[in-house]
C-alpha cells in the first residue's frame, strides 16, 4: 500500500494525521497496518480476493450486533460517506479500533481453553439473535465435498505437479466421504474461524476480545467448533510431536458449555465426525493451494516456495487427522456420548 494511498484513505476515514504507521506481521490474506493519530491506534485493512466490499459488510453488521450486546469485537468505522469500506480501482479498505490485548498462536493451558470456551459459548449465544443474513460467501468454505472435487479438477490441470501428490489425493477423496454429515444440520450464525490467534489475550492468559468476522456465515455448531479445536488443541511440532491435546479439549468443551446455547443430541454426535472432517477440509485447501499458489501466506525464510509450505500444512493435517481418530473413545467420553453411540 503506497504512501499515497494511505492518506486517500485517512481523509476518506477521516482519522486524522498519521504520527505513527507500521506493518502488522503474520496475517495470512490480508495486508494490515497499524496506525497512531490524535484520535488514537486504528487497524487499516486491504482485502485480500476472494474478500471484496460484502465482506466489508457483513462483518460490520455482526460487529455492531456484538459491541450494542457488550460482546468485545472491533469497532469497524465509517467513510464519509457512512460506508464501512472504501473501494477503488485498487482494492477494497476498511478501518477498525485497535482493541488492547495481544495475539497469541496457541494455547499452553487448560485454563486457557476453558476460557476460550467461556467466550465462544458467549459469543454463540449473542448472535443467534441477530437479525442479518450474510451477503458474502466464501466459495467452498466448510464444503469439504466441494473441495475434493475442487482438488481432482484442479490436479487433472497439471500433471506434473500433481504426481508427487497423486497418494494425497486419493486419499482425500477415499476419506472425505466417510466423514459427511449424513442429514443436515441446524444452520445458526456463525463465527467460521475460531483460530487461537483470532482471539486477543490479556497478560493473565484470558481472552479479552475476538477479531476477524471476514467469515461470518450460516453454518453449523459441530463444524464451528470442531475447526476451533482443531487450533485450540492441535499442538504443532515439538517435543512431543504433532497432538492433539486432550487436556485442552476437555477444558474448552467444558467452558463452552458453560455460556453456549442449548444444543441437540444429534448435534454433539455430529461434532465427534466434524473433528476429523475439519483436519481433512483445512487439508484439502492447502493441497489445492499447493497448486494454485494465490491463497495462503508463505514464509521465504524457511521455504523456497509457496507450494512448499503449503505441503508441509498439508501433511501436519494429516498427522493430526490419524491422532484424532485414534482418540475416538476419550472424545466420546468428553462429549458424553458412549451410551449413545
């Protein structure tokens, strides 16, 4: 984003002048700035295709929703033209308040998790009554069966980056399957990307605001949270290696149950088929990703190629996917579900 773009938006924003401007680091999609003026720190945002003016949107209608119901999200400011984005032939902008708090990539505690749960559970009990039906959608998000097909199309394109992936491949689309809802399921308001570092923290290791409303929707709750313990409880290489922690599951179902709305048995039960589903799903994006190279972030520093990086996602899905299978029998217990099923 040139200089002069920047000011054209401060006008449009009408936000004063910058004292103080940097880059905020480890977004995915998004370029983001940090910005300081006499009326205080803002967040500048250009969006990043497939996101356009409608996501723009959206997420100022379930903002304003949260912040009238005491819920922490980010105010979304108006143009002058009282429009929560500004759009031009370069691209679609949009300002926010910058909320305290810190980010953070995981979570190294149950108290943590409980406390995740505590203001997810909140946060699906504010929004299942607002009155707004999202204009944007992201195509193929939480549509695994899309995705597979979208994977198939998009390797027969090129042969020769599909080969050394071809066992990838065909495993997705062996597994997908098995794993898909067989009815369907409650559609309420959704959050769709509960990740750990959508969440801001506080210095006592407790949530204290929740950002990026890009993929508000109408979903399902299994779904919903199944992605947000894979994050929550997906720990990444380490000592140990790749886990799914258990001591966090427990926590933060228990904290969510604590402040969420009632849900249906059916729709607990789904929840023990949507957790290895969502590691096959994030997946299968960044397989397609892999050939695609227009989605995810990368890191030169460590990779020598988007598709690269993107592979070694994948594969971590994958360890993930078999550890979750392997722990069926602790989640049925957590969920309390083994005289169900």
């Amino acid at each position: 984003m040139n200089p002069e773009r920047l000011k054209h938006i401060f006008d449009r924003f009408r936000l004063g002048e910058p004292l103080q401007l940097e880059l905020a680091r480890g977004g995915k999609i998004h370029e983001t700035f940090l910005a300081r003026t006499s009326r205080g720190w803002f967040v500048i945002q250009e969006l990043k295709p497939p996101f356009n003016h409608l996501t723009a949107l959206d997420a100022y209608a379930v903002t304003a929703h949260l912040i009238g119901a005491g819920f922490p999200a980010p105010e979304i400011f108006l143009t002058d033209r009282r429009e929560p984005f500004y759009s031009d032939a370069s691209g679609v902008y949009r300002v926010m308040r910058r909320m305290p708090g810190h980010v953070r990539e995981t979570l190294t505690s149950p108290s943590m998790a409980f406390e995740a749960g505590i203001m997810t559970g909140r946060l699906h009990s504010v929004l299942k009554d607002i009155d707004y039906v999202p204009q944007f959608h992201l195509e193929g998000f939480h549509d695994p069966a899309f995705l597979v097909q979208k994977l198939l199309d998009t390797a027969r394109k090129d042969p020769p980056k599909a080969t050394p992936v071809a066992g990838f491949i065909e495993r997705f689309r062996q597994e997908v399957p098995k794993y898909l809802p067989s009815k369907e399921l409650p559609k309420r308001p959704i959050h769709g990307d509960l990740k750990v570092s959508n969440f801001l923290w506080d210095q006592e290791g407790r949530p204290c605001a929740l950002l990026d409303f890009d993929t508000f929707m109408l979903g399902a709750y299994p779904v919903e949270m199944a992605d947000a313990f894979r994050s929550w409880c997906g720990k990444k290489d380490g000592p140990e290696g790749r886990r799914f922690d258990q001591s966090l599951f427990d926590a933060a179902w228990r904290g969510y149950r604590e402040t969420a709305p009632s849900w249906t048995r059916e729709e607990t039960a789904a929840l023990l088929h949507a957790l290895p589903l969502i590691f096959l799903e994030l997946g299968v994006r960044y397989l397609i990703d892999y050939f695609e190279e227009t989605f995810f972030s990368w890191d030169p520093s460590r990779y020598s190629s988007r598709s690269e990086h993107n592979l070694h996602r994948m594969t971590r899905q994958w360890a993930l996917f078999d550890e979750i299978l392997s722990k069926r029998t602790v989640l049925e217990e957590v969920l309390n579900l083994r005289r169900a099923l």
